[in-house]
C-alpha cells in the first residue's frame, strides 16, 4: 500500500515492460475505433497496442542506468522462455524470504502493556496537531510494541514531518513499563539536539536521561555508564560512541536508530547484536536501497509520513549559475527579509578560500562564519549557537549540518557541487530550511560551462521532479534506480532484475512469496466488450495527466472509488464527455462482474451476452429471468442472452436493489 506513482510515471519515450512481452519503448496512447490503446514498440519496428484495461500488466522498467535493454520480438519466444528460467531462481529466492520471515515471525520480544493514563496525558500536551501520517505511524509503532513479535519498523518521513515524536512517544511507553532506551544518532549536533528535545517533552515526569558522546569528559562518561549498568538512567542517547562495547544495560527494553545510513558497516554489525530480542525502530527521511528493499519485501516494516504539518509552505528549489551576481542576488533576497543563509561547500581545504570570497561579493554588514567536520565539537557548538542566536547571518558549512540543524529563521540554502552530492543528501540538505511558516527557498548551483556526468545529470531532472512534499520515499525509490537495484539483492537475483526492471521484479517475487506461503490468489479475468466508445478525449484531459488518470481508473477496484474518481473528474476538469461517462460505466460493469465472476459480458444488437463461472452460478436466480422472458439461454454457446439493461441485471444479480437510486 506504498504509493509511489510519481516515480512510475510513463512518459513517452521511456523504457516500459509488458509482463507477457518484455521491455519496449513506450509510444504514447493512440485512438483505434473509439477506444484508446497504449503504444509500445520492440525490435525490428515490432509494435503491440495494449488496451487501457491492460495498464496493470505494464511497469516503467526501472534499473541501473547506462544499459540499454534488451527489446525481443514480438512473434517469437525469446522473452518467454527468459522469464521461465527465471521463474526458477525468484522461487527459491521467494523461498529464501518466506524463512526470513518466518524466523522472524518466531523471535518472541517483551510484550509492551497498553497505554498508561500518564501516557495519554503526555500526548495530549504535545503542542502540535499531528497529521493523518503521524497518528498512523504513532498507532503501527505501539501495536507491535505491545504484541510479543520483535518490533523492526522503519517511520520514514521528510525532515521537519514529526518522526521524532513518533520516537518520544515509544520511547516514553518503554519507560512506563520500567524498560531503559538506546536512542542513536550519526552526529554529536544531533544527539545534543534530540536530548534537548526529549529533556523538554519529558519536563514534567520523572524520567532520568543521559547524553553521551564525544563532547563528554572521561570522569562524566564513566559516571553515566556506570547509572546505565546500575538502572539508574531511563534513557541514554548519543553518538556511536555508545556502541564501543563498554556500555551494559540493566535492562533495555528499545533501540531507537536516526538516520542509519550515516552508520558504518561496523556500527550496523555492533546496532544488530545488541537488537536480539529488543524492540527497534528506525527513523530515516531517506532510507538507503537496501532498507528500503527489506522494507518492500516484508522483511521490515515500514510507516511512511507523507503529510506535511499544518501550516508548512513547500521548499522552492530552483537551479543556478555559479557566478557572483546570482549567488549575492539569492544571498541578499534572504538578508532583506532578516532571515539567515546555509551556505554548503563540502571542501574542508579551501573552505576558508570560500569564505573570503564570499566576503568580497557581499556588503560588510553581513557577518558570516564557517564549520566543518575536523574542528573540535567545542567550537562547533558555539558557532551553531551564534548562528543560532542570530549573531551570524551566513553559516558556510561542509555537509555536517545535513542532520539535526533545526534553526526557524535559516530560510534560504545554497549548494554548491551537486555532482558530487548524493540525491538523498542533498534532499536532505534542503529540508534545513522551510522549517517553520516562512518560505524556503534552496538554490542548487551549477556550472553552465561544465558538462555534468550523465549520473549528475539524471539527478538533476530527479530534483526537478520530485514533488514539494514528502517526496524522501520516492527518491529512495529514484536513487535506487540511477545508483542500480543489483548490489541490494546479491547476484544472485542480477539476472532477474536486469530482466525485469525493478518494477515488474518486486512484482512477481511478491507473487512468488504469496503461492509458497499459499496466500496467492489469481486474479479473475472478466471479458467486456461494449459498443459505446469509452476513452478520455485529449481536449478533456491533456498529457500526462490522462495516463495517471487511466492508470487510478484501471487499478479501481471498489465501485465506492471509482465514484470518488468521477466526482474529482467533474470538480478538476468539467462536466464529463460523453465518452467519459461510458468509460466509467465500462469499468463500473467490469468491478461488478469481477466480483460475481461472471466470465464474459459481449454487447450483441442491443442484447448483452453473458457467460458465467460454473462454480458460482446462481442457477434460480437465471431461472427466474428465463421464465420472465427477460433473458433467454444458448445452449449451442453455453450462455444467456438478456434484453434489458446490463447494469439494472448486475446490481440485481448481486442482491442490490438500490440499482435505480445509483442511477
């Protein structure tokens, strides 16, 4: 139920995978006798027309970029035969899965008790509405924590999207049962800024935390080791400090991770000895292909956080030029409106080059420092506070300030060499700014004269296209994509992928999972064919948008949102054409007759000809249409004919007699 449309959104010209024919080249949709059909060439010039209702046997081929597919014919078996030898390897491997699963499934953890009244009333000073995201990922986080399963869940959620509180509220719910908790974080900046958050929630209650990290002196960190191991400390935060061995606990009961992918190899190793048996929940804005890969394939949980919190005015991110007048305009724009500047050169060596440079280009009123990761965690801190404080109007930073720099009046960042920054870094970067009700703006500065990599240059259109809000998810998603899905899932699976694309790939394993665990169930075709010219005309919905609208039309399968589509349909784009509203009727009938697996429904001279399944015919109900002349059967093929309208007989058919107020 992850949504992540934006990323498999077809454009034309890209590489598609039809899961019966392989990969082509996606045409565009084209119109062939009132009906609309989408558009695929293959080799040799080879083209397949696939109608509309076909949508959900077509995935955007998503893989490692710099190869080009292969493209079969469309009359031999090539792609056929390739996807029956794969079929071979994705079984085992879906085996493989299923035990992981189940072994997890096995590990019992402690069993959290419910809610206390401190708990709620703990919650209900949260001074924030939470949004409709939160409160689901508030709600998964408790339900595991209070079933006897280990809890593994990821809350993945933009900067600034209320993850931490997810996190203050588990963490508070293990400190009522009388369990401590281990909350991790990548950098000393984030772990001051977590405790702070978590000293000021929890004002009010008896709960003892420590910060331990680097900025601790000796004497101080063996003290706080030593109330871990005695029970004295509910709650411990730091750096990966606290996983150098010598920090025992009297009697954890949670592992809160920020941020995982900013952990070493080593770190992640030391993180899962400590989680046997212990509940864990990872918070992340953009969890690395690997995460995300478990995540997809049922290994891991996952809370996704889409919805923006109140009152939150979207980053403008807009591209350019590296030259003084730009970068003083977008600098000065900020100073005017008395806000401050991030200002990201991730070059320890010449940062202090860049600083006069800076200095040069700007009026001497504006005062501006710079940090960066080899300074001392002393002097750090007091120029964040500064800057904090307002006494610095620029901060020229490395990509340290990445996580956990949350500072209201910074509404203005500049990048410079995105080439050699990763998408989620800088995704994260810009979530610094946009903070609080204020405008955000981040400008990502490029070189007109230098030619980017073809990488930097798919990064760049991904930037440009990933939506204002809650767009972390589905650029994991895209990151996966340009960086190649083959390392996640070892060589084994290369060839599948390669084959597949990532798309059609989860796809099928997901099936594959669901036949060993003999959950699977094969989806019931229905055959309509009707009259009336049913297709979404171009002068009523242009682009792209139709195939978007096509492809939530297709994967409708409720007649409660297909309604909702159609009453969205009129308040967007007008009153619907006639074509519209026979388009709607076709996929009404076809929900229907799906769900009374009626097999084939054939408009013949004003007559519709029906075929049932012979395992849930209802036989009186047939009888009764005979006797009333309104239908009449064929025994030569096997069907009934009926006279009168179609969706009065389906409705009726089903036992709802509130046909005639629907219409």
């Amino acid at each position: 139920g992850i949504k992540y449309e934006n990323i498999s959104q077809i454009r034309e010209g890209d590489y598609i995978i039809h899961e019966n024919y392989g990969v082509g080249i996606y045409l565009g949709i084209q119109e062939i006798d009132g009906k609309d059909y989408l558009a695929i060439r293959y080799a040799d010039e080879d083209k397949l027309f696939v109608p509309i209702e076909g949508l959900n046997k077509i995935e955007r081929f998503l893989v490692s970029t710099g190869k080009t597919p292969e493209l079969y014919n469309l009359g031999r078996r090539g792609f056929k035969r390739r996807r029956e030898k794969l079929e071979e390897d994705m079984l085992k491997f879906a085996k493989e899965i299923v035990e992981i699963q189940a072994r997890r499934a096995l590990r019992t953890g402690y069993k959290f008790s419910p809610d206390t009244v401190w708990q709620e009333e703990f919650e209900e000073k949260f001074p924030y509405i939470e949004t409709r995201d939160q409160k689901n990922a508030i709600k998964d986080v408790k339900r595991d924590m209070e079933s006897s399963k280990v809890m593994d869940r990821i809350v993945c959620g933009d900067v600034g999207y209320g993850k931490t509180e997810v996190a203050i509220r588990a963490a508070f719910k293990c400190v009522m049962d009388g369990k401590q908790v281990l909350i991790v974080a990548p950098t000393t900046v984030l772990a001051q800024q977590h405790y702070d958050r978590f000293v000021e929630r929890y004002e009010d209650y008896p709960i003892t935390l420590e910060l331990l990290s680097r900025l601790s002196g000796d004497k101080e960190q063996k003290e706080i080791i030593k109330k871990v191991e005695n029970g004295s400390v509910d709650i411990v935060i730091g750096t990966h400090r606290v996983l150098s061995g010598d920090l025992k606990f009297k009697n954890l009961g949670l592992i809160i991770v920020d941020e995982e992918q900013k952990f070493g190899v080593k770190d992640k190793e030391k993180l899962k000895k400590m989680k046997n048996n212990v509940d864990m929940l990872t918070l992340t804005a953009t969890p690395i292909p690997r995460t995300l890969n478990y995540a997809l394939l049922g290994i891991r949980d996952i809370s996704v956080i889409e919805t923006a919190p109140e009152g939150r005015v979207p980053v403008e991110t807009s591209f350019i030029n590296d030259n003084k007048k730009d970068i003083r305009e977008s600098i000065m724009k900020e100073i005017a409106r008395e806000g401050q500047v991030f200002y990201i050169f991730n070059r320890v060596k010449r940062i202090e080059d860049k600083l006069n440079d800076l200095k040069k280009i700007l009026p001497k009123f504006v005062t501006i420092d710079y940090i960066h990761g080899k300074m001392s965690p002393k002097n750090i801190k007091e120029k964040l506070k500064k800057f904090q404080d307002g006494d610095i109007d620029i901060l020229l930073s490395t990509t340290i300030i990445e996580n956990g720099i949350d500072i209201e009046n910074a509404n203005t960042i500049l990048i410079e060499g995105i080439d050699k920054l990763g998408l989620s870094q800088v995704y994260q970067l810009r979530g610094r700014v946009g903070r609080g009700k204020r405008k955000g703006y981040c400008y990502l500065i490029v070189d007109k004269d230098k030619k980017l990599g073809k990488k930097a240059s798919e990064r760049k259109e991904t930037l440009k296209d990933i939506g204002e809000f809650g767009g972390g998810f589905k650029l994991s998603l895209e990151d996966m994509r340009i960086r190649g899905a083959g390392e996640i899932l070892g060589d084994k699976q290369h060839g599948a992928l390669e084959t597949f694309g990532y798309n059609l790939y989860t796809k099928l394993l997901q099936e594959e999972i669901a036949k060993v665990k003999g959950d699977y169930k094969e989806d019931f075709e229905t055959k309509i064919i009707l009259k009336e010219d049913s297709y979404i005309p171009r002068d009523y919905i242009e682009g792209d948008e139709r195939l978007i609208i096509y492809r939530r039309l297709v994967d409708t399968r409720d007649l409660e949102k297909l309604s909702e589509i159609k009453v969205e349909l009129i308040d967007r784009f007008g009153e619907l054409p006639k074509e519209v509203v026979s388009l709607l009727r076709y996929l009404e009938i076809k929900i229907l007759a799906k769900d009374l697996k009626i097999e084939e429904i054939v408009e013949k001279d004003g007559e519709y000809f029906l075929k049932f399944n012979n395992d849930y015919v209802n036989f009186e109900k047939l009888m009764k249409l005979i006797e009333e002349k309104k239908a009449r059967y064929s025994q030569k093929e096997n069907g009934l004919y009926y006279f009168e309208d179609i969706l009065k007989f389906l409705y009726w058919y089903k036992g709802d007699d509130g046909y005639n107020e629907k219409v």
